[in-house]
C-alpha cells in the first residue's frame, strides 16, 4: 500500500512506542511525504514542550528518527505545486495544504489523525485506527 504521510503521524512515532510506529516501520507499505516534512519534524523537535514529552535521549531519538525517515519517499514540491492551489481551497490550515496537493498528484490516500481533514472529500484520508483496521484485511 502506497501512503502520503503526514507530520502528525510521524510526532506521534517518536513520542510513543506503538502502533503508529510499528506502521511506519512496516515493510509491506510504502510512504511519501512532501520535502517540507522534514522542516515540520525539525520545529516540532525543537519545541521544548513537545521534546519533554519524547522519552528518548538525544542519541536514541537522533537513531529513530533516522529509521523512520529512511522509510519515506520525500517528493520535491514541484511534482506537486500543480496542486497547491486547489489544496489550499479543500483544507482548513494552509500547513495541510502540501500533503493534500502530495495525495492529488501521487493519486493515493494521506495518513493522518487532523480530523479537519477529513471534511475535504478529494483525498482519502485514513486515521491511524481506519490504517489498522485496513492492514487486519
């Protein structure tokens, strides 16, 4: 299976051993995320309150995160741009817009838990329990 995936997932990865990760490190799947994902892990992990709630020394975090983004397929943003106009129209934060425009282009489903996006209706979006329940198939 063929994923985009998107920030959320990936800080809930690194701030829980669990399922989330355990996904991501799956072989059978396949995940894509737009370059500006990397900008995104790299402020999440530079907020004190988020990196207080990792229960990872820097070493290991450092490890982990390099597994899990060695998993990823980064698409530079202009395989995608044709579709950041039209994204920004169905999502309501403008941050949501390049992993919506990755789902158009790539023409597969976006992991994520952002239930607003779920209110848009171009781009499946799969909730890391709907993903389980998929994968038990």
């Amino acid at each position: 299976m063929r994923l985009a995936v998107d920030a959320n997932i990936l800080v809930a990865a690194l701030l829980k051993n669990a399922t989330t990760r355990q996904i991501l490190l799956e072989d059978d799947l396949e995940f894509f995320a737009p370059e500006y994902l990397l900008i995104e892990i790299k402020n999440a992990l530079r907020n004190p309150k988020i990196r207080r709630r990792i229960p990872l020394n820097d070493k290991d975090l450092s490890d982990l995160s390099s597994a899990i983004l060695s998993r990823i397929i980064f698409i530079p943003e202009k395989i995608f741009l044709p579709f950041i106009k039209r994204s920004l129209q169905l999502v309501a934060h403008a941050e949501d817009a390049p992993y919506v425009a990755l789902g158009l282009a790539l023409k597969i489903p976006l992991w994520s838990n952002d239930s607003a996006l779920k209110e848009q209706r171009k781009v499946v979006i799969h909730t890391t329990s709907e993903l389980i329940e998929l994968l038990q198939r």
